[in-house]
C-alpha cells in the first residue's frame, strides 16, 4: 500500500505479534522496512512472528542482499509495568528506540455476564485496557527523555466497544475503555509529537483463533461461506488488508491523523435490516450443541 522503504529505520513495537492479526501487522510493517519487536507472554509465540517476519523479508529483498536484523521477540506480561519496560529495552537493545507503539495483544473467552467470575473479568480488562496503557505510558516516557519525534500509538480495538458485546461483556468494556484512552492521549501528547489512533478489524479468520471461538465456528461446517454471505461487502477481510491499515495510520502519510479509531468492517457494524430476524438469546447462542 505504502512505498517501499517507508519504514526504513524505524523500530516498532507489537504486543501479542507473534500470532494471527498481529503477526500480519508485523509482516507488513517489516515488508516497508521496519525493524520490528515482537512481545508475547509466550516465547514460542513471539519466535512464530518472528520467523514470519524474517520470511517475508527474505522473500522481497533483491537476490544478493545481506541478511540484516530485522525482528526480536520479548517476553513480557503486558499487565506488569516492569515487565513492559524489560521488553522495551530488549527491543531497543537489538534494534534501536522505539517510535512506532501498536497494542495489539488481548483477551477474551465468550461468557455470559452473569456467569463471568471476578478474576475471568480482571484478565481480561487488564491485558486490553491496564496493558495498552502501560506500554504507551511506556513509549511516551522514552520517547520524551530522548526528545525524538515523530512517535505513533495504534490501539486495536473491536467494534463491540460501541455497539456492546453481549457475550463478551469483559472485552467489550475494556474496548470502550481503550477507545476513550485512544482520544484522551491524542490530545495530551500531540505536543510530544506522539500521534495516537485506535484500530477496528472486522472478520478476519485466521488460524489462531482462540480455541472457544474457533468451536462456534466449527458448528457449521460451511462457516467461511456463512461468514462471507453475512458481510455487507459480501467477503471477509484478509489479514494483509489489516496490515496495510496499520502501516498507514502509523506512518508520516497520516501525519495529521490522531485521536481517530478507523473500523475497517466491510460495513458489518452498520448493517441493519428492514425485518430484524428472531432474537436468539446469548445464553442459548453459548449453550453447547448436543450431537
């Protein structure tokens, strides 16, 4: 989408890049040049993002050309401010500061509200919500000491944050709370020339799905077909178009672009019929099926 060499020396950081829609974020920023740190709880996931990184750049670099850097994996736990910051030096060690943030790692499991237990509720808020605010607190801070500029924020949000998420309700609450994040620290830190931007996928099947969605999925053995008749655009999105997204938000082309969430659905989260089908309630939408 962007010229080549858009990124050329510039280190990004991507919490939970190591698998589905964040290793595809990484692929592109690294396929413009991006040197990029990938920070997971699991080392073996983070190892998978980067070895996807480094084979998407083997694979477009001129026949020839030195094998450079390009990707290092951290081990952290977003919801620990020291662990945040261990990362941050692991990556800035290997690759140089960090300019360009994208909080990407989540949590989520389909319950019921009334069935969600406290601790099932902490999970998941503080690694979407405490977590994208540690590390962006976490960039602010270096990015402000060493007086560098220009800086950029991608918060991936869903789109569940302003419609609900019956279901869901743990992430579509942080969701909310990250979109409200996103627009508050736009303002408080355009001075610092740290621009900051939210991001909304819509359907992008992948194969790391979590595995309690992946099983609603798997209740209909046609699902890629249903998936694609129930989107406006009469598809669903591929990872690629994703990263594309994110590569522009980040980059000096939206250098006027901050405080902004762009939903990139096909129009699922407008789509309203003239006769509405028969509710369904949640709690029977969760029940397991009988074989």
């Amino acid at each position: 989408m962007l010229p080549a060499g858009s990124y050329d020396g510039t280190t990004v950081l991507i919490t939970g890049g190591g698998t589905g829609l964040g290793r595809a974020m990484a692929v592109e920023f690294a396929r413009l040049g991006a040197r990029v740190g990938i920070v997971s709880r699991d080392p073996a996931h983070h190892a998978a993002g980067v070895t996807a990184v480094e084979q998407a750049v083997d694979e477009a670099a001129p026949a020839g050309r030195p094998k450079r850097a390009v990707a290092v994996g951290a081990v952290a736990d977003v919801r620990d401010p020291e662990q945040v910051a261990a990362a941050f030096d692991a990556v800035e060690s290997a690759l140089g500061p960090v300019s360009v943030l994208v909080n990407n790692a989540a949590a989520n499991f389909p319950v019921l509200a009334a069935e969600l237990s406290p601790g099932g509720w902490r999970a998941v808020v503080d690694v979407v919500l405490t977590g994208s605010f540690l590390c962006s607190r976490e960039l602010h801070r270096r990015h402000v000491a060493r007086g560098a500029r220009p800086g950029a924020i991608l918060n991936i949000s869903a789109a569940q944050a302003f419609t609900g998420g019956p279901g869901m309700v743990h992430s579509a609450s942080a969701k909310a709370g990250v979109d409200a994040m996103t627009k508050t620290l736009a303002v408080e830190w355009a001075p610092d020339g740290i621009r900051v931007n939210g991001l909304v996928p819509g359907l992008f099947p992948h194969q790391d799905l979590p595995a309690s969605l992946r099983a609603l999925r798997e209740r209909d053995p046609d699902q890629d077909a249903t998936d694609a008749r129930r989107q406006p655009a009469g598809r669903v999105g591929q990872p690629h178009e994703l990263g594309w997204a994110a590569t522009y938000l980040c980059s000096p082309f939206a250098g006027f672009l901050t405080g902004h969430t762009l939903v990139l659905d096909g129009g699922n989260h407008l789509r309203r019929d003239f006769v509405m089908p028969p509710v369904v309630p949640v709690a029977e939408q969760l029940r397991p099926r009988s074989l």
